[in-house]
C-alpha cells in the first residue's frame, strides 16, 4: 500500500461513536408504529452509510407499504434531526480520532468527510464539536458519496488508489471501490464484520497512528 495523498473519512462511527445514537433515534421516530418498530430498526441496522431520506423511503415502501408523501419525507427528516444534532455534538468520538487527524494535518495530507447525514447538519456538528480545521472539506448528502469522493479527487488530483477511504459501512467500501480508492474498514470490537477478506481493518483511529503513512495489513 502506497503512502496516501490524502484521506476520506466517514462520520459516523469513525470520526465519533453516534451509530447506537442514530439506531435510537429510528426506534423513537418509528415508536407509533408498533407492527413494524422492529423490523424498521433492523433496517436501518443493515444499511449504516445510507441517507436517512433513502431509507424512509424503502421502509415506506417495502415494510409499511404505503405511500410517503414529500412533506412527510421531510418532517420525518427534520424530526430525526431534532433527535440527533445535540447527542452526536456530545458523544464520545472513535479512540484515536482527533490524534490521527491532527497528525495528518500536521503531515500536509489533506482530509475530508464524506457522509450520509445532510450536509448543513454535518458541517453545524463538525463545527460544534471543534473539528472544522482538519477538514478541507465537510460533505454530506443529498450527493451519494461515490459522487462526493469522485468529486474530491477531480478537484485535487492523484491517483485513486493513493487516497485512502476511511469507512465502517459497505456503503462506504462500496463508493471506495466504485473510483478505485483504497478502503479501509474500521470494525468496532464485537460489532459484524461484513467486509470482504481482503479488506484492510482497523478498530478504531489510534491504529492509524501506528505508522505516519499506513496502516497494518
């Protein structure tokens, strides 16, 4: 593995502990929903790294199998948010995160975030939790983030397998792989591992720092 022009990194569950955050706040958004409540919130557990607005709409229309009309798409959006901002502002970040990105700004390598939470709300999170100036840039959805890293290396060059993609989801590994940048797999201790054999993991950021330019194989 070649030493990194720069790096991508997920949000949640990377740079801070907020998936368990994110699950409780699905279980209370779908709480009135008693039939259903369950397999929703397994729903939502299989698909970290998808938009909130994508997965409304599949649990509309596969598990509750009834239209959802674009001003409820949206109030249940605000209304996840509602439940969300302050605790991710206030949950414990992934051991090793602020150390790995302040020694990857100290080393010049630029970094970003990629992440399946709406952009505005990202960048009020990032900004609240102090993060802000060890991104280049902080982006979100509504972009899918194989169109977001995409964009990033249009912007700043080098091949795609020089970059690394710091991700805990196949999502993430799956928009690594779309561009041809190198993946890396954070597994949380006793968490499922779905990814592939030959996929680099770490179990949190404090790996990262083992070595300035990569991580074990």
């Amino acid at each position: 593995m070649t030493d990194p022009v720069g790096l991508v990194f997920d949000f949640d569950g990377v740079i801070v502990e907020s998936v368990d955050l994110k699950t409780d706040a699905f279980r209370t958004l779908f709480a009135h929903e008693r039939a259903h409540v369950e397999a929703i919130v397994a729903y939502h557990r299989r698909e970290p790294g998808m938009s909130r607005y994508e997965k409304f709409d599949y649990v509309y229309r596969h598990i509750l199998k009834r239209p959802l009309e674009p001003d409820e798409r949206d109030a249940l959006g605000a209304r996840f948010g509602e439940l969300v901002t302050k605790a991710v502002e206030c949950c414990p970040e992934v051991p090793g995160a602020t150390a790995c990105l302040r020694a990857q700004l100290a080393a010049g390598r630029p970094a970003f975030l990629a992440s399946a939470t709406p952009e505005g709300e990202l960048r009020r999170i990032v900004e609240a939790r102090g993060l802000t100036p060890y991104f280049r840039g902080v982006y979100g959805s509504p972009r899918p983030k194989a169109a977001i890293v995409r964009a990033i290396l249009d912007e700043y060059g080098g091949e795609p397998a020089d970059w690394w993609f710091v991700g805990d989801a196949m999502n993430d590994w799956r928009a690594a792989k779309a561009i041809g940048m190198t993946f890396i797999g954070r597994v949380k201790a006793g968490e499922p591992d779905e990814f592939p054999v030959e996929t680099h993991r770490i179990p949190d950021l404090t790996t990262l720092l083992m070595s300035p330019t990569r991580p074990p194989a």
